[in-house]
C-alpha cells in the first residue's frame, strides 16, 4: 500500500520524538494521521469525510482536522527532507523526473 512507503509505525514514532512531539494513546495518534494524510493526497486530495471509507475505519473529519492541527510543521520538514533522501539513496532520477 501507497500509505506504507512513508516508513514503519517505528520510524515515524521515532521521527515524531525526535521532534519533540509528545501524544496520549488514542485512535488518531501523530503516525495514523501522518498515514490519513499521505492518503488523503494520494487521492487527490479526497475531503475529509470520505478518508474513514478509504482507511477501513471510523473516525470524524473535526477528529482528524484536531490530530492534523497537532502536527507540527518541523515534523512535516523532516518528513519530506526523510523521503527525499530515500528517493535519492533509491536510484538516480532521470532529468525528466526531477522536480526543481
């Protein structure tokens, strides 16, 4: 599934602490909202009331407005400078390919 190339439940913990990012045990936790995002933009960016039909479960879109809300911005940097280098480490990129 597209939602698993983001990293294990482990390395998004991990990423989550290392910014500091401190949460209770609940339904929509930092890593499942990080999963629902990337879901919702896989996509198309799909509204929030139609995300708990693609995920297999129930929750509603305040909840997961709320658990987004609570992801700090320095999360979502190291995500994407995470993912960037992976993609490099992965194979060269064609010039066609490269974005900036």
């Amino acid at each position: 599934q597209a939602a698993d190339k983001l990293g294990s439940d482990e390395e998004l913990t991990q990423l989550c602490r290392e910014v500091g990012l401190t949460w209770r045990q609940r339904l929509l936790t930092p890593v499942v909202t990080l999963r629902l995002f990337f879901l919702q933009i896989l996509h198309g960016n799909v509204a929030q009331s139609a995300l708990p039909h693609l995920a297999g479960f129930s929750f509603t879109a305040s909840a997961y407005c709320e658990a987004r809300q609570r992801l700090p911005l320095k999360l979502l940097e190291r995500l994407l400078a995470c993912a960037t280098q992976k993609a490099h480490q992965a194979k060269p990129l064609a010039q066609c390919d490269r974005w900036l």
